[in-house]
C-alpha cells in the first residue's frame, strides 16, 4: 500500500506511511542514510528525556501539592515553575531537531541544485 507522504529533504513519495519508522523506510537508508542514523539517536534520546523528564513533573507536583504548599497562590506560583522546569528540556531538543532537519535539507538542495526541493 503506497502512501501519501513524502520525504522530508528531497520530496519524494515514501513507500512506508505516517506512523511508520521513518528512519526504516528504504528511501532515507539509501540517499539520506546520515539523516536516518541521526533521527533514529535523536528519537530514542528524545524518548529517554521526555520519560525522565515527565517522571520528575509527576513527582515534583506530588510533593508541591501535598506537603510543600498549603497556600493555593504558592502552589500556583510553584506550578508554573514545575512545567517550566518541564518544558526546558523538551524544547531544547526539539530547537535543535528543527536546526539540524534544515541543515540536512540545504545540504542535499545544495549537493542537487537541479532538482525540484519540498
């Protein structure tokens, strides 16, 4: 079954679909294999910190809630600070996925100046 999506870097169509593993699919192994090999370490790391970083959210909430806080503005107040303190670490890679995805696509439209660019 062929699907709809196309690659990322040069736009061609795909042959594996949305939720498949992209850095799998055939095309980005044979003419992006640099692209796939960093994608495939950064999703995992993205994992592992994503986990981590929920797990300390939940545990930080636990204890801002129940023992630290009794003053419903102060509990607020370190709310707010918990999911910042959450979002920090998310962010960051997500930056530099975004960076590091338009390095690869002027690399490639650099190395194919011929050839149509998505």
């Amino acid at each position: 079954m062929s699907s709809l999506m196309r690659c990322r870097l040069c736009g061609e169509q795909l042959t594996y679909g949305y939720f498949s593993k992209t850095w799998n699919d055939p095309h980005y192994r044979t003419f992006h294999a640099e692209y796939a090999e960093w994608l495939g370490r950064w999703i995992r790391n993205f994992v592992i910190i994503g986990t981590i970083d929920a797990t300390v959210l939940v545990i930080v909430l636990i204890l801002i809630y129940k023992y630290w806080a009794l003053d419903p503005a102060m509990q607020f107040t370190l709310g707010i600070a918990a999911l910042l303190l959450y979002l920090v670490p998310v962010w960051v890679p997500l930056i530099q996925h975004l960076q590091r995805v338009a390095f690869f696509k002027k690399q490639w439209a650099e190395q194919h100046p011929f050839q149509k660019h998505p």
